[in-house]
C-alpha cells in the first residue's frame, strides 16, 4: 500500500521518515502513553543523555 506524504524523500529525508512512520503508528493503534512508554526505555537502554523527555499537555488531545 502506498502511503501519501506531503514530503519529498530526496528534499527532506528526515520529514518523510517521520511520516512513514507516524503513518504505520496509526494503522497499529499505538497511542501516546505507549508511545512515551517505548521512549523512555530507549533512551534509558541507550543511555542517550543528549536527548530529554518533554511532556507537554496539549500532546494527544
């Protein structure tokens, strides 16, 4: 199945890997708490102390 994306792969490699994949979340029904849930675990398993963990409440709703 083709997926639609506003972004062109050659333009912006990073937007249109982002859709992709924001696109497969949807079709598996992850929902944000999961989401944020997997997150976390990578960034502690990985030990990626560059990157943080912003909450924001707008997020989701």
């Amino acid at each position: 199945m083709e997926i639609s994306n506003d972004y062109k792969k050659e333009e912006d490699f990073a937007l249109w890997e982002l859709h992709i994949i924001r696109h497969k979340m949807a079709e598996q029904k992850i929902d944000l708490k999961t989401m944020r849930k997997s997150t976390q675990e990578i960034i502690a398993k990985y030990k990626l102390k560059n990157l943080r963990f912003v909450n924001n409440q707008n997020q989701g709703k």
